[in-house]
C-alpha cells in the first residue's frame, strides 16, 4: 500500500463544509475532504466516516 502526505488546501477547506456527515466535527470534516479532493483511500477505523459511498476507506 503507498501512503500519500495530502496538504490542506483552501479548496480542501471549502469542501470539508459540503460534506453530508451528520456531525460537525472539523478534525473528522478534514480528514474526509483531503481524501475526497485527492481521490485517496482513507485508513481509518472511526466508525463516524465509515461506510459513505462517496469516501473510500479501508480498516
């Protein structure tokens, strides 16, 4: 598996607002984006960004 550094951009920013998450966590709303906006897979096993069909994760 490659990792990726992903820097915080103004445009990641912007998109951490537009995601449907039911909560309004910044730190969680980040980590989203960056993988959104970069089109990465994210590692996680935060069960509150598990399981959206618009953000690929693995455990």
């Amino acid at each position: 598996m490659d990792v990726k550094e992903a820097r915080l951009t103004h445009e990641v920013a912007m998109l951490s607002r537009q995601l449907n998450l039911s909560h309004q966590d910044p730190a969680d709303r980040f980590i989203a984006a960056t993988a959104v906006h970069y089109n990465l897979v994210l590692a996680t096993v935060d069960h509150r960004l598990i399981g959206f069909n618009w953000l690929a994760t693995i455990q």
